[in-house]
C-alpha cells in the first residue's frame, strides 16, 4: 500500500515517455509501464508543522511546581541513542560511525531530552555515532536553558557539562561512601524515564531497524527522529506514562 505522504510517478522503460495519466501499456511502443514513489512534500509539512508545536522546552522549568526529578532542581533527562547502519567501505567512515552499542557497530547518535512527565522537550540533530556524548550535548543549545534551578540528569558519558548532574565516579584507589551510593541510585533511577523514552521510539521501525538511505543526508536523518518524537508525544498526551508529579 503506498503511503499518503507519496504520489506514483509512471514512466516507459523503453522509450523514456513521460506518461501524465495511469494506464498499463505505453501508447508510443507498447511496452509496460513502470512506477516510482516519490515524496509529495507532505511529510516536510508534518515536520514544519508538528515538530514545533509538540517538541519544546517548558517555560516554567524555573517553577518550583514543575515535576523534578530526586532534588527540585532536577528538571530534565539526557540521554543519547543510536540509529544503526551498515558497515561503511571507506575504512575513515568505518572510524566515524563506530558506535559500540549498535548491533552492526555502525550508527547514526541523536541526543533526546525529557521531562519528569515523559514528554521529549529536545533533539539534537543527527552525528556520527563516534562523536562523544558531551560534544553532542554542548552544540545542541541545551545548556542555554540551564541554570542553578532547571539542572539536568545524565550518564558518565556527560561528565563536564555546566548544570549537568550524573553519577559519581569511584576515586583512585578508593570506594564509594554509602552517601554517594544512595546518591548513584537516585540519579540511575531518574534515568529510566529517558531510557524507557529511548525504548518506545525504536518501536517505529525507520529508528529501530537498520537505516538504509544515504549516510551523508545528516538533515534528512534529523527530520525523521524529530518527527517520531513528536509521533511520541501525540501518543503520550492520549496515553500518559504515569500521572504528573
């Protein structure tokens, strides 16, 4: 069935008619048609439309009656996945798009950002899947909305960042306190909103599967994430997670 967001496009193989109306044969030499999908524009109209008005940052972070995460000031869940791809040939774009955690080792990374109510407030555009955490972080413009009240949870991969909380690290040679244990627990238990997040956007299959366009239409990969993140957030306003804090 060909998707609404595609018109047909019939062309002759033989003679390279180009065919304005719908029929089997060619009039010129008899050969069969062919088809082509081709994009209608409609889904440029979801993203322009849709994206802004369901992917954004709250203005009331500040509040103090904003969900939080285990500290009032804990407003927002970091987190970063990945969109696997296949091996690439040229051995500098193996280096690139290595990624660890990618079933083929090759992907795509976007950075997505949440809510204490599960709701996606950001994303990044899309990366090579070398490129460090912290890196995506700094040039997404994230950091701007922070301050000493709206502070934002992440994994060690984020170490660094101003008004970035994550787990702490072992000291040489040393052990963790029971204080800093507790501490470690709270902050994996806040990240499970932005994993759990992570979880349901590879539930559309353009994410979850193994990509299969072109690797360097870096604009094309961000339009489609953005889109299934505001799909996400359409499906979250009908069928919350959980009640808000």
């Amino acid at each position: 069935m060909i998707s609404s967001s595609s018109e047909i496009e019939w062309d002759c193989p033989e003679c390279q008619t180009a065919i304005t109306d719908r029929r089997k044969y060619c009039i010129s030499c008899q050969s069969m048609l062919i088809w082509t999908c081709v994009p209608s524009g409609k889904s440029d109209v979801l993203y322009a439309s849709a994206y802004p008005k369901l992917i954004l940052l709250p203005d009331d972070m500040d509040n103090e009656a904003t969900a939080y995460g285990p500290e009032p000031h804990h407003k927002l869940i970091v987190d970063s996945t990945f969109i696997a791809i296949h091996q690439p040939e040229d051995s500098d774009q193996r280096k690139a798009y290595y990624h660890a955690k990618s079933p083929t080792n090759y992907a795509f990374k976007i950075q997505i950002t949440c809510d204490f109510n599960h709701r996606i407030v950001h994303v990044s555009k899309c990366y090579q899947g070398s490129v460090h955490d912290i890196t995506v972080l700094r040039e997404s413009g994230l950091l701007e909305h922070t301050e000493e009240h709206v502070q934002i949870i992440a994994d060690k991969g984020y170490i660094g960042g101003q008004y970035v909380i994550t787990p702490r690290k072992k000291p040489r040679g040393g052990e963790l306190t029971p204080e800093d244990k507790d501490f470690n627990r709270s902050i994996s238990s806040a990240r499970a909103a932005i994993e759990n997040i992570n979880q349901r956007i590879k539930s559309y299959a353009i994410l979850g599967s193994i990509y299969r366009g072109a690797y360097d239409d870096f604009d094309k990969i961000t339009r489609i994430t953005h889109v299934v993140s505001a799909l996400y957030n359409l499906k979250l306003s009908k069928h919350p997670i959980r009640s808000e804090r």
